[in-house]
C-alpha cells in the first residue's frame, strides 16, 4: 500500500511563505540575467519558472526521504465532461470579471498599486511571445502542480474536508498574486479548478482550465490595451442586460456543479 504525501494548514501556509521568499529572492536573479546580458525575452519565463523549480526540488526530495508518493493523476476526462467544465469555467470567467471591477482602481494605496501593475504588464506585453508562453503555457502548468496536486491533493489525502481544502487552497493561490484584483481571481478560478480536481482527480483537467482562463485574460489585455481601457479591473454596469447574463451563469454553474457531484458519487 503506498504511503501518499499528506499536508495540514500550517504546512501548506509555510510553503507558500517560502514560494514567496523564493519569489523575493528571484530580483536579485533576475539583475543577474540582465548582467549577463541575456536577451529580454528570455528574462520573464526564467525569472518566473526558478522559484518553482526550487521548490519542486524540495517538496520532492522531502516526499523521497520519508518515502512518500505524491499522487499527480494524469488521466483524461471523458469528451461530455471537458464540454461542462469548460462551459462552467466561462460562466466562472464572466462572474469573476464583475465581482473583479467592484475593486476600485483610484486612491492613495489601490491607485499606485493599480498603476504599477499596469506598468509592468505594458513592458512585459512588448515581448508577446515568452509574455504568452509564460502565461498561457508554464504559469498554469507550475501552479496548478503547487496548488492543486500538491497543496489540494495533499489536504484532502490528509483527510480534511474537500470544501475547507479547495477553498483554502485557492486562498493560497490568490494570495501570491499578490494585489486585489487577482486575489479575487485567484479564489474564485482557483476554488472552481479545485472543484473539478476534487471530482475528476485530474491535474491534466486542472491545467487545460487554468490555460483557458489565462488565454482569455491575455487576449483580454492586449484588447483593452489597444482600446485604451484599464486592463485588471473593468467597470461593469449592473444593468437588466448585466444581471440576466450572471443569473444565466450562475444557473449554468450550479446545474453543472450539481450533475458533476451525482457523477462522483455514483463511482463511489
């Protein structure tokens, strides 16, 4: 019988408080690539991927000394789920750009935090292809590794309840986004993605989601950019078009939740 990695709370807060100090750390890596003169492009995908690396390295190598397995199911899904969970992620998507724009983009604190995440996205986005790379390809390959096959599976193999383990997970995960905007993101994505891990037991399930939401994100940005609009927080106008069009989606999420969960207990 094998012996799975398991993880608690306090543990999984000591990973992300070291996958930060990682990220901290990363500056000073990054001033060496520019020393070296490595070209720009090649920058961001580096910088963004090493502290990752390191702490795969050491999750892996504290699985291997006390002989633990870390359980990353690779399997597929059947065709009929693949078209609910992606019809749900977009319905997921259309809420979270409305409770997003509630969070307001002016003020002393909210007002330069805004601004400065702007401004780097603007000189990021100038290198399309490693900026698209890394968004759409590594970052939802290396966080849903952490968050959901590490940090979720871990959890939940450690017996805590599957609704307390995705949604702290996925506090987690919008926490080391690291302003507002994608915090919220990240818990309400990330608590979705959670949902479909904890039914499908799938980190490939996970992955493709998270890729479909950052697909959208930065095709999003480059549109909001070139017309001009703020690019993280996008005032909705609750209006009778906007609220028939959220009823709609949370509808669609709800009757989609509810089916998955009789399927899950059914193989049970």
């Amino acid at each position: 019988m094998k012996n799975y990695f398991k993880i608690n709370y306090i543990e999984s807060i000591l990973l992300i408080v070291g996958f930060t100090a990682l990220n901290f750390f990363n500056i000073i890596i990054k001033k060496s690539l520019i020393l070296i003169k490595l070209p720009e492009s090649m920058i961001f995908s580096i910088s963004y991927t090493i502290p990752f690396i390191f702490l795969f390295i050491f999750i892996s190598h504290q699985a291997q000394k006390k002989n633990l397995t870390i359980d990353l199911s690779m399997k597929l899904s059947s065709w009929y789920i693949y078209f609910i969970i992606f019809f749900m992620m977009f319905c997921m998507i259309i809420i979270n750009e409305y409770i997003s724009s509630l969070v307001p983009i002016e003020g002393p604190i909210l007002g330069n935090m805004y601004k400065e995440i702007e401004e780097f996205l603007k000189e990021e986005i100038k290198n399309p292809i490693p900026f698209f790379s890394t968004t759409v390809l590594l970052a939802p390959i290396c966080e849903e590794v952490l968050f959901r096959g590490i940090i979720l599976n871990g959890m939940l193999k450690n017996k805590i309840h599957p609704i307390k383990a995705i949604l702290f997970s996925s506090f987690l995960f919008g926490l080391t986004h690291m302003n507002p905007w994608q915090f919220i993101g990240g818990l309400i994505i990330g608590s979705f993605i959670g949902f479909v891990y904890f039914i499908t037991c799938s980190i490939i399930d996970c992955i493709l989601l998270h890729i479909f939401n950052n697909a959208f994100a930065v095709f999003s940005m480059f549109f909001f950019m070139k017309n001009e609009i703020p690019i993280l927080s996008k005032e909705v106008e609750m209006n009778i078009e906007s609220i028939f069009i959220l009823t709609i989606a949370l509808t669609i999420i709800i009757s989609g939740g509810i089916f998955l969960l009789k399927k899950k207990r059914k193989e049970i």
